[in-house]
C-alpha cells in the first residue's frame, strides 16, 4: 500500500497511530540529532522528522534525499513540539520507521513554492512542475469545480450538452481560423472552430430547445495575458426566447456560480446601453467597480481663445477626487507623458486642481478665469482637493484615450478593489460597423445577429447611412472591465439572414458556399432562438481577481503560441507532408 492517509489529512486527533504516506519531498533540515522533511502532495504538506538516535541509517538515507524526490514512509503519528499554526497539519509530525524512495528527482529548474523564482517561459517548459504550486494547482480545481457548478445549473435549467464537431468548415466568424489538412481530400482543409456558432443554431432548428457546452475553441490571433489560441467558452443557445429571457436565464447563472464559488450574492445586474456607455466610460466593458464618469465640456470651454479646445470635436474629461494635492507638476508631467506614449496618442493632458481655498490652478488658467473653471467645476461635481483631467480631439479616438486615464486613475488611486464584483449587461450593440480601410460593413458581433425588431424595416429597405445607425439584439456581460460573456438574439429568416450577408459584402455564391447548410436548414422550420457563449477561462480568473488567464489552464501557450513543454507547433516530416500532398518543404528547397 503507499498510504493510508494523503499528505493533508491527519490532525491531533490522530496521534498514536501508525501511518503510510506519500509524496514529494519539499523540503529538508537537519538539525542535530534530527532531521526533518515536508512531505507535500496534492492536499497538503505534514511534517516527517527521523531521529538519528533511534536509527541511524534511516535518518542518514533521509539526509541524502533531494527535492521534489518521491518517497513513501511508515511512521507514528506524534504530537508536535514546536506546532505550526499556518498548516492544517501543523500540530502533528510523523515519527519515521521505514523510508522508501520511489523515485529521485532532479533538482528542479525553479522552486515549488507559492512565489516561485520561474520565469513564465521555464514555467510553461516544466508545467509539471509548476502545477505542483498551490496557486496553479488551486487554480486547476477551482476550474474544474466551476465547470461542475455550470453542468449543475444549467442541467438543472433543461439545458443539454451537445458536443459540436471539431474538425469543420473554414468560415470568416470575425478572426482567422486554424487549419487541418484533409489526407482523405487532397488539397481541402478542415478548420477548427472558433465557436460553435452554426452548430448551435443548426440544433435549434433541429428542436434541442436549450443547448449548452463547455468547449475548446480556436482563434488565431495575436495573444496577449488574457488571450490564448485556443480557449473554452460555456456555449449556449436557447429557442424560443427574447433578450430578456436570455439576460434573465444567464444573469441567474452567474450568480449561482458566485454564490456557489465564493459565497457572494451578487445584486441584480445593471444594464446600459452601448452607446451610453462609451459616452460615459469611453468602452463598451466599463468598470463600474468606481464611478469617474466622462464629463464633456463642449459648452463651457468653446470660444475662450484656447485654439486646442476651440478646434477639438470634443472637450471631455474625468474628476479624481481629491488628488490635487497628491499631484505635484512633475507628476502631472509623468502622468501627460504616459498618456503621449504611441500606444495611447494623447496629444495632451490639461488638468484643472479645485484648491481647497476656493481658487484655481490649471494647464490652461491663462484661457479660463476663475469664474469659467468654477463653472466647469461644477459640472463635474467637483469638490475643493479634486482634480479634474481633460483631453479634447477626435470625439472617437478621445474617448478612447480617457478611458485608459480613467483606469490608469482607477488603478492608481486603489480604486479596483480585490473582492469587489460589478457586473453589468452592456445591451442595444450596433449591428454593423462600417470599416474605412477595407470599404466594407463588419458584423459587430457576428453574421448571425438580428437587428432589432424596430430596425428590420430600415435594414431590408433603407440606404447605406441608414445601416449604420441599426442597432442589434446584441449584449455582453462585463464584470470588473473585463468582457465574461457575449451573444445575441439570432436571425432566424432565410430572406434576412441573406440581406445581412449581402451588407456584409458576400455575394449570393459566396454566402451559398460557405453557409448554405445555414440558410438551408432555415427553410425548414426555424424556430426564433438566441444565445450567449462566456469564456470561461476568463470567468475563473475574473472570479479570482487576475488579470492572466494562463494559470487557469493546465498547459497554456506563451505568446508566439507555442506550447514549451512539448515545442509545438514542429515541423512534420515529409512521408507525412506527402500524404497531406503538401508540398512546403520540397518547395523551400
Ligand atoms: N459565438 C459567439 C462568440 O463566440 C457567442 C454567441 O453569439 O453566442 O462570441
């Protein structure tokens, strides 16, 4: 037997009695006449100690052990001398009667521990390593409890898991698909999927009536902390619903997942429109975890000789309250600067600080007197010890800028607090997106989005300009500015379904080819439906204030997406190619 308790498991209670554990060998002292070792495994860590007196070979072959050496002992549970308050084991020790080692272990690249001194790359080589630190490991399990969680409710709800196919159809959903060679079809590619968008509506035709997976998808793009090549989102779709009854059935879900996760019940969720919230956020995934609304100056600071204000589309700016005596001038500087750099392209940063004597001192007091910044003042609800920050320019690209002083605010004032969830249902997303570069319309979510009710009318018959204003039954969760989830109520009508793919510069062939088993699963009974898809990995990580979804995956890839432990992406030799009919390296040469 290699144990009769896990290395998390014995207390006080258990003393006197005679034990077999194993595990990995954490650490080592000695200390006289004694030695003792921490042996961890997946539940904990209990304290071995072998007394050289008693046994002198043992304590020796113990002595010799290196890290992460795989042992099994037998021993005599005893109450400890020196208890260690922070481990659940901590009163206890085993006294050590027998020692065998399993196996040895090189001494690892990097240490097993909570703060480790691995770098991300050496991590992601050694994953086997790494997931034996608690905060990858706890972060492994509390993945896999809250995909339990969500089978739980949603099951509970009617809801069916479905598995979709992996290997499918090449189709532009919004980013660039991965694709697999077909040996069978030379010449001819799988993709694979970047959701199962297709699939889930094909199963409300085909009567599921409520559909839901966790599922690998694939998208390849660039990555960055929270992206990763190939992700896992909750896919749902459900029939016969309206928004609301979607907002409602998810929102419900997300609580429970709260409540059941972290104890936390979470209030009924606001919902603001897309518009609304770039007008006050300059984002469409605010976070309301502070307030700093956008405030626009238009009115007040027009026509004062400020050639910069005079000029701009838009003067808007944010308040931060009672920072004006925290920012020297050289602070301002730094913080202009920050936001001059290429990746933000702010031309400038005007500030205005509320003196606490009722005075005011400003980048642009030579412009504004008293009396006009005391009007603007106002209108940021300011109070003496605030300070207000302005950028003016292109109405658009402002608002953008503003939204990351906003969160470079929000941040710096410890204004995003840990433990604090605010989520929000952003609703009404437009339903097109007209794109200069390439002349043509994008669909903001993606082909399969309904327009609004309202707006069918103006988008079968209405002009181009008119396609910009349609508004779609289009909404994404966002918690703490971070996007959780996003779907739609779908198009369920052949002739729609075509005019949307028209808009979005298919031709009929085109729209034939890569859809047809769409829209001709369409002529046969299609029911209204809409769903949603959360990406999970960034649910767990949301849920547990970090920023990287990287710990949440049992074997992530680093930023070339490329997997380090098994050097993936490799090349395939040519017996392979060959088959694939696949000329590349014959033609490299
Ligand atoms: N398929 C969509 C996505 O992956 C979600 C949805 O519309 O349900 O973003």
């Amino acid at each position: 037997m290699y144990r009769t308790h896990n290395c998390g498991a014995l207390r006080i209670e258990d003393e006197g009695k005679e034990v077999t554990l194993s595990g990995w060998l954490q650490a080592s002292r000695d200390f006289g006449g004694m030695t003792f070792i921490d042996l961890r495994d997946r539940y904990g860590i209990t304290q071995l100690v072998f007394n050289t007196d008693d046994n002198d070979k043992l304590a020796e072959k113990a002595q010799k052990l290196g890290r992460e050496s795989v042992i099994r002992v037998q021993g005599v549970v005893k109450e400890r001398s020196n208890k260690n308050p922070n481990r659940p084991t901590g009163d206890i020790e085993i006294e050590v009667k027998s020692l065998d080692i399993l196996n040895e272990s090189k001494t690892p690249p990097f240490t097993i521990e909570d703060e480790t001194d691995g770098g991300d790359d050496l991590r992601m080589k050694y994953r086997y390593l790494d997931i034996r630190r608690n905060p990858v490991k706890e972060s492994l399990i509390f993945r896999s409890k809250l995909a339990i969680e969500t089978r739980k409710h949603l099951s509970d709800q009617n809801f069916v898991e479905v598995e979709t196919p992996v290997l499918i159809k090449s189709t532009p959903e919004g980013a660039r698909d991965f694709v697999v060679p077909s040996r069978m079809n030379p010449g001819q590619f799988y993709a694979l999927p970047q959701s199962p968008q297709t699939f889930k509506q094909i199963l409300m035709v085909a009567g599921m009536d409520r559909y839901f997976q966790i599922v690998k998808c694939f998208r390849d793009e660039d990555l960055r902390a929270d992206r990763q090549p190939e992700f896992t989102q909750i896919d749902c779709e459900m029939a016969f619903v309206t928004q609301e009854e979607i907002l409602n059935t998810f929102e419900d879900l997300t609580k429970h997942l709260f409540k059941a996760m972290k104890g936390i019940d979470l209030p009924d969720f606001p919902r603001m429109e897309y518009d609304e919230a770039l007008r006050l956020y300059g984002s469409d995934k605010p976070d309301l975890r502070f307030g700093m609304q956008f405030v626009e100056l238009n009115d007040l600071a027009k026509g004062k000789g400020f050639g910069v204000f005079d000029s701009a589309e838009l003067i808007v700016g944010i308040c931060a309250e009672g920072q004006a005596e925290a920012y020297s001038n050289k602070d301002i500087k730094h913080l202009t600067e920050w936001m001059q750099r290429p990746q933000i392209g702010a031309k400038g940063l005007v500030y205005v600080k509320v003196n606490t004597d009722g005075t005011f001192k400003s980048s642009v007091g030579k412009f504004y007197d008293d009396e006009t910044l005391k009007t603007w003042a106002e209108k940021f609800d300011a109070k003496p010890g605030d300070m207000l920050l302005i950028l003016s320019g292109e109405a658009e690209k402002t608002r953008k800028q503003l939204n990351e002083l906003r969160l470079e605010m929000g941040r710096k004032m410890g204004l995003m607090k840990e433990g604090d969830f605010k989520p929000l249902w952003v609703v009404d997303f437009p339903l097109l997106e007209w794109d200069e570069e390439s002349e043509r319309f994008h669909a903001m979510h993606h082909p399969f989005t309904s327009p609004k009710k309202a707006d069918v009318d103006r988008m079968l018959n209405g002009d181009h300009e008119t396609m910009k204003s349609l508004k779609a039954d289009a909404y994404d969760l966002v918690i703490n500015g971070s996007e959780i989830g996003g779907g739609s109520i779908r198009i369920h009508d052949r002739d729609l379904q075509s005019r949307n793919f028209d808009l979005l510069g298919f031709t009929k062939e085109e729209a034939q080819a890569q859809f047809g088993f769409l829209l001709g699963a369409f002529e046969y009974g299609a029911p209204p439906h809409g769903g949603i898809a959360f990406g999970f990995d960034r649910l767990c990580a949301v849920m547990n204030g970090q920023s990287s979804i990287r710990d949440y995956i049992a074997f992530p890839k680093n930023n070339q997406g490329r997997d380090m432990m098994i050097d993936a992406p490799s090349p395939i030799d040519q017996v392979q190619l060959d088959e694939l009919k696949l000329d590349l390296q014959k033609e490299k040469v």
